[in-house]
C-alpha cells in the first residue's frame, strides 16, 4: 500500500501526514521540502478532485486519481502548500508538548524521526488515522487499541493516576468489563458510585455499548454521587464528524441506568486524526471536549506495560507489512 497519493488540493494536514509517513517509510527517515515538492511534481495533481470520506475503521482510498500536466503558476502553489504542511508540522510539535511526544525533529527544510519512534503514542495515532484499524496486519484490533489509550489519556486529563481518577474502555468488545451490557453498566455503576444498576428496557440484550466507548471520573475521600465524569465517545474511520452527535451523556444515563447521575457527565470526544483549526469550533460544540491527534499523544506520555506491548506491536506491523511493503 505504502504512502496514499499526494494531491495539491488534498487538506493541509493531510500534506503533513504525507511528510510524517515519509519519514517512517525511507531509509534515511527524513522528509523535506525537495521531496514534498518532488512528490507534486510527479503527480502533477493540481486539478485532482478531494477525497471522500472512507467509511468507519476503512483507510481512506486516495488511489485512483489521473495525473494531471503542469501548469502555469503550479511551481507557486506547490511550494506554498510544502509551507503550509511545514507550518502545520511545527503547530504539532507545539500541540504535543515539550516532553518528547512529537517523534520528529522538526528542521527548517525538513523533518527527521527521532530515536524511539516504535514506541510512540502518536505514531500509532498517525497509522490509524491514515490505514484505518484494520490495514490487513492485526484484524480490527487498532480500534480497541485506541480505546484503551483513549481511557488513559482521559485519566490523565482528569488529573490521574490517582487513587480517585480512574478511567474505562467500555466500549465492545470489553477487555475487563463484562461481556453482557447489562452486567457491565451494573459494574460501572458499581465502580463510580453512580447510577445503582442498570435500568432493564425492552432492548437491552441488543446493546453493545450504546455507543459509550470510555468512562472517566475524578472522585472523593467520602465515596458520595455527585463528581466530575466523562462520557467519551471514539470515532477513527473518515466517517468521524458524523460521529459527533451520536452520544448523548444525559440520555444515556436516562436510557440505561437506574438512578440518574445528580451531575450530567460532560462529553469527550477522541479522533486519532490531525483536524483542521476551521472545524475545530464547530466540533467543540457538538461532540464536546476534544482529544485529536496531538493532545492525545501529550496526554498519554506513557502506558501501561502490556497496553505499551500490544500498540507498539500494532504499529510495527502496520509499518513493516503495509507502510514499508513493497509493490
């Protein structure tokens, strides 16, 4: 499969993405202005349409576009849209903060991996985001991954690891939750000290997770209702804005839990993609506190041994049998 087609008109941040898997894909681990540019110049691919969106958990397909010639003034917009990605990968390794979760070093006409890169959080992030959860390596297993490092870095955003912070991937398949919804919302309520049991309704043997994929929640000493929850919903295929609305925090405890929660749990949403700062807003309003990309991997600086093992295992092979694969 290697690194999807680069286009003139694809996004911005689709342009940095391009940079960052060339950098993983080439012996020299290292993209720069000259490639990019090169890049635009074979494809000669400024009058390409944009990509559709690909469906929930699929790689978007970006194959398939005609080349286009040159034309006059392409020279200009080529070396604009290599600014433009170099500008967006700087805005990255600010977003990811200064500890080293940014696995580029970022130059002044190029960018270059830095030692450790297998391990990276945001590596598997970028994977995922460009190959879907099953790129034909693992099976789906990139999904749940996400999930589980999702959870985290909800915990870390709430204020964990602590004793009182605690987080959940609840989404299905469960790892640790019961398999059975009605078990598994009896154990969460069980563990948050919240909602009683579950509420029986008409269709709760065809539940899964009722769209609920993690549970975080900031406690206190005296173990009484009324904290700080969140309700996270993760969205990795293409499909991810329509993903927005989906979870309804106040409706879900309403519709599955027997005692309503006395405080509305807020809403988080996660996507392994980079979004664009025009969507950024809007995104905010309808699906709640943001994790992209970038605060994701500032987020989770680390994880736990074995949820450390089975994403770095993810990753390699997506890199060594579908990035790195030869034609």
């Amino acid at each position: 499969m290697g690194i999807p087609p680069l286009r003139i008109t694809d996004p911005t941040e689709q342009h940095a993405d391009w940079l960052e898997l060339c950098s993983l894909k080439d012996a020299d681990q290292n993209a720069s202005v000259r490639d990019f540019v090169r890049e635009l110049d074979v494809s000669g691919s400024s009058d390409a349409l944009p990509p559709s969106d690909d469906a929930e958990g699929e790689s978007p397909d970006w194959t398939g576009m005609p080349e286009q010639p040159a034309r006059p003034g392409d020279d200009d917009q080529r070396e604009e849209a290599a600014d433009a990605a170099f500008l967006e990968v700087s805005d990255r390794l600010a977003a990811c903060g200064a500890d080293g979760a940014y696995p580029f070093d970022v130059r002044e006409n190029y960018i270059t991996l830095r030692e450790g890169y297998h391990h990276s959080v945001y590596v598997f992030l970028l994977l995922l985001s460009n190959y879907g959860h099953d790129p034909g390596t693992l099976g789906n297993s990139g999904a749940k991954l996400f999930e589980e490092v999702c959870a985290n870095a909800a915990e870390a955003y709430m204020g964990g690891p602590d004793s009182l912070v605690r987080a959940e991937a609840f989404g299905f398949p469960r790892r640790k939750l019961p398999a059975g919804f009605a078990r598994a919302v009896d154990t969460l309520c069980a563990v948050l000290g919240e909602g009683l049991r579950h509420r029986a309704r008409p269709t709760s043997r065809d539940q899964k997770d009722a769209r609920l994929d993690v549970v975080a929640w900031r406690g206190f000493p005296d173990g009484k209702v009324g904290k700080l929850i969140a309700f996270g919903q993760c969205a990795t295929g293409g499909n991810w804005s329509e993903k927005r609305t989906e979870l309804q925090p106040h409706v879900w405890c309403e519709m599955w839990m027997e005692d309503m929660p006395p405080v509305i749990p807020v809403k988080f949403f996660f996507v392994p993609h980079r979004l664009a700062t025009a969507l950024w807003l809007e995104t905010c309003l309808l699906a709640g506190v943001l994790f992209d990309r970038c605060r994701i991997a500032y987020l989770v600086r680390s994880l736990p041994t074995d949820l450390a093992l089975r994403v770095t295992e993810w990753s390699s092979a997506v890199l060594e049998g579908v990035l790195r694969r030869k034609a």
